[in-house]
C-alpha cells in the first residue's frame, strides 16, 4: 500500500515517532534498523552534541509513559559525518531527518545541510524546542514564530518539509495554517503532551531535567483531536502520531484524516509491533 | 572491559507461560515454562517483561535465574499478585552487555550484591563455584533470596542498615582478589567502584536503571559513565567500575 505524504513517498504507511526508536541499536541488537516501518525518523538533530538530561528522564503513568530526556544526540556535525551515512547504509527506505535548535539559525543551518545530503529524504522541524534569541518558551506554541522557523527552513531546501506540531497548545488550528503558510509539505500529529511527576518533598517536577512529556496510549484521543483539526484547518498531508497500538488504532487515525501513522511509546514494549500492526491490517 | 558479551536477541518479545508463583519471605519467585525462545545470554544480560494484558504499561527489566527445573525470576510480592500477575508474562530478550568471566576464579574474584542484584550472581555461581560472595539486603524477611544464589560461598549476608562496603573493604585489604563482580542498586555500583579502584582492583558493576525499552531506545535509562549520562541498556548493564569513577 504505497503512500505518498507530503512529496515523501513511503511505501506502506507506518513509521515510527522520532525519538522513539534508535535504528543502529536496532540493527545491532536485532538484525533490523527499521522492522515493518516505511522508513526511519532521526531523534532531533541539534547543532551541538547534548548529553541529554540528568536522571531521572522516565516515569510510569496510567496507560502512559512521562519523560524528559531532553534532546540527547550527537550533534550536527557528527551525525551529518558518521551516523547519516551509517543509517543509509541500514535503513530501508527513507530517512527522515527530525531538526531541532535554539534559534532560527541553528535550524536553518542544519536544514541547509541536510538538503544537499542525499541521504536524507525529508526533513521534520521539532518545532516544540525555544527560541532563545526572541524569548519564546516554545516555537510550536507560537504562530508567528511556527511560520517564521518553517518559511526560513523552507528557503533553504526543497526537500519534503514536515512540522511536529505540540497539542500544549491554545489552539492547534492556528499553529497548523501558519505552518502551512510557511511552506510545510506535511504535518506530524502530535509530539508528546506537556505533563510531568512530582516530587513529592519539593513539589517540583521529579525529573532530573525538570517539566516532562506524556506519551502512550492515554494520548491517542489528544493526537485524534490535532488531525482533526489540522485537516480542517488545512490542506496538508498528516502523520498521524499518538498512543498508537494496534491496527484499529491505525484505522482510527486515518479515517481522521491522517494518511501515514508513526507509532511512538508501544515500540518500548514491542519492537516488532509494526510487523503485527500491517499484518493486521492487511486482513 | 573488551570482553564484555552480547548475544544475538529475537526480534520481539514472546509470550512465557507463568507454571507457578511461589512466596520468597517477602519477595515472590516466578517460575516460567521452559522454552528455547526463553534464551537466558549470559550472566548480567536482562530480559524486559510486562504483563501481555497491559496491567502494567511499561516493561520492566528483569534478571532471568536458571532454575533446577526450568527459568524464573524474582519480584516483590505486590508486582507478582497485581502488576505482573496472569497465566502469561511477556519476554524480549537477552539484552544489554554481561560480565565477561574470562578472568573468573573462586581464588581471585569476589561477588558483592545486593537486592535483586543477587539474583545475577545467582547465574554466575551455576558457572563457576565456591566464589566468595558478599550479599546484602534491604530487609531480613527477603533472606530466604539466598537460596536461590547456589554455587557460591555466601559470607554471613548484610541487612540494612549494615552495607556490603565495610566487608568489601577488608577482603580487598587481604590482596588476595584481582577482580570484583558487582550487582545492586545505584549507590552500590559507585561505592564498590570506589573501593576497588583504592585498593588497585579491577571492577565490573551491574547496574540498575529504570527502563522503558531495554534496546536504546526510549533514552530513559541514563546513568552517569565516563562523566556524562550514557544509556544503562546500552552500555550496561554491566560496565567497568572505572566509568563510574570519571
């Protein structure tokens, strides 16, 4: 069931969320980079190399998982010189390369640089990341800012373009159109929800790098509500991501309005779910 | 640590029949059908399982234990009649990198652990016996864990709040042990570390971390080696004491 989403062609509609599967590992550990996925979605490509946050970064939630990992990778620089040409190598299919930063030149950078690299296939904007330099807390939380950061990106390549949009906010009709005025192909529903857990003794966020992100199957209804609106709001092609589990999770996604679905947290349990989930789905 | 040892891991977890649950003092040994799929790897190696029902939404890593008549594992009393409960439990592994035992002897090596650190030294005692082990433990009613640690030489174990550390120290003091093989709980591993790299000792420490996949990648396992955070499933479990030290 060949799809194209966004100027992407993918050849069946299952992909996985990005941060959610580290396709070296996966091949190393299981002889497979990508099992039963159309492609691979990077973790967020930030200029520097991060270490990510201190622990703890996990905890349980009812039919959920709360995290605040906080960006950990290599950094530009290594991954377009060691891990992209690596992945290419064991990836099958597309690469899609998800870019975050701190500033609309840190993400301009990284999309020039990824455009003229045929490795990568397409390019997502982790827009939930700040923008140091004009004081915003969240680009995604933004309009102005989400059409700023996806227009610059747009100038620089004309690669398929892909916004991760955050359900953290008042409205995401409005942040769906001005990525779409900012020239996005395609846009990715939803990064995880803005939620954490409590230490109790202080009644700050128990997690090492503070705030968090719900995940899992309690935000699929959020993630159905964000396509739904989106695809109303505009006429861009959507991934569909959030809480997905099964087929049926799949089917409802789509019948939303999604035409490819990532699955995210579930892999955590099994990584061979999307293997199970097209089978599913193709009786 | 060059020899550290991985086993190849089936995609996907499979579906373990549970045979019985039975109590151990406080804690409850769940014994599991034998099964080829139900690959052990080798000692420090851990398996992600959850409840096929989804009772409990993430996996959680877990020491498989060879027993006489088949596997099992170990869990606290409350997991094994809620989270864990049910005529099935889900299993993906081996996983992560284990103790290389190239160097192992009963003369030179010594086994410190604690928790459900002893149930890896329970693997390690079927491999290679009568080496002296150091155990500790958070509370008396969880002794009866030792009987599951066979094959080895079990010193007189620690209840907290006695520490594992105070007898490492002395028996390091002897010089007769080279290497130190390690289990337990988060403050355990930088203690021994400690401890060994004073008196010139070489370390390997099993780490534990919380996990939500146990194959790199949820991110969620980070532990601080080499001075900066590093994901436990995959640099670990089992890492030289060293890294912990930097």
């Amino acid at each position: 069931m060949s799809i194209t989403v966004g100027r992407l062609e993918l050849a069946q509609p299952l992909l996985n969320g990005s941060g959610t599967w580290d396709a070296e590992q996966a091949h190393r550990i299981f002889g497979d980079a990508n099992p039963g996925l159309a492609g691979f979605v990077t973790k967020t490509i930030t200029p520097e190399p991060r270490a990510g946050n201190p622990a703890p970064r996990i905890a349980p939630s009812r039919q959920g998982l709360l995290n605040s990992i906080g960006l950990p990778g290599p950094g530009r620089e290594a991954f377009l010189a060691t891990l992209l040409p690596r992945l290419r190598t064991i990836v099958d299919g597309p690469i899609i390369c998800s870019v975050g930063g701190f500033s609309l030149a840190d993400y301009v950078d990284t999309v020039a640089a990824l455009d003229s690299d045929p490795a990568c296939a397409a390019i997502e904007l982790n827009v939930s990341c700040p923008n140091v330099e004009s004081g915003c807390a969240s680009i995604g939380g933004d309009a102005g800012e989400t059409e700023r950061l996806t227009h610059a990106a747009r100038q620089v390549t004309a690669k398929p373009l892909f916004v991760k949009l955050s359900a953290s906010v008042a409205d995401i009709a409005t942040i769906a159109k001005a990525a779409e005025a900012g020239g996005a192909d395609a846009l990715v529903c939803v990064n995880t929800i803005k939620a954490t857990a409590v230490d109790r003794r202080t009644g700050k966020s128990w997690f090492g790098g503070g705030g968090g992100g719900l995940s899992g199957a309690a935000i699929k209804p959020v993630a159905l509500h964000a396509v739904v609106a989106c695809r109303e709001a505009t006429t861009l092609d959507i991934i569909g991501l959030g809480g997905v589990e099964s087929a049926d999770d799949v089917r409802d996604l789509m019948a939303a309005g999604a035409c490819a679905v990532a699955l995210g947290t579930a892999l955590f349990r099994n990584p061979a779910l999307a293997h199970t989930i097209s089978a599913d789905l193709a009786s | 640590m060059s020899g550290v040892v991985e086993h190849a891991t089936r995609l996907g977890p499979h579906l373990a029949r549970v045979v019985a649950v039975e109590p151990l003092g406080g804690l409850a040994l769940v014994r599991i059908e034998p099964d080829p799929r139900t690959e052990l790897g080798a000692p420090g190696q851990f398996h992600m399982l959850s409840n096929p029902t989804g009772r409990d939404y993430l996996s959680r890593p877990v020491g498989l234990i060879q027993l006489d008549d088949g596997v099992g594992f170990v869990v606290d009393q409350e997991s094994a009649a809620s989270d864990m409960a049910g005529p099935e439990i889900t299993v993906l592994g081996p996983l992560g990198r284990g103790f290389d035992l190239s160097e192992t002897s009963a003369e030179t090596t010594l086994l410190v652990a604690a928790g459900f650190g002893l149930t890896v030294m329970a693997r390690i005692g079927r491999l290679h016996t009568r080496i002296r082990l150091i155990a500790g433990l958070r509370q008396a009613d969880h002794l009866p864990l030792l009987e599951q640690v066979t094959g080895v030489t079990i010193d007189a174990p620690r209840i907290a709040p006695d520490l594992v550390t105070d007898p490492l120290s002395e028996a390091l003091a002897s010089g007769q042990y080279r290497q130190v093989l390690a289990a337990g709980p988060t403050g355990l591993g930088a203690a021994v570390a400690r401890i060994c790299a004073d008196h010139g000792v070489a370390s390997q420490i099993a780490l534990e971390a919380p996990m939500a996949c146990g194959f790199g990648a949820c991110n969620g396992c980070a532990v601080q080696l080499d001075g900066t955070w590093k994901r436990c499933c995959i640099d670990g479990p089992v890492v030289d004491g060293a890294r912990l030290l930097a």
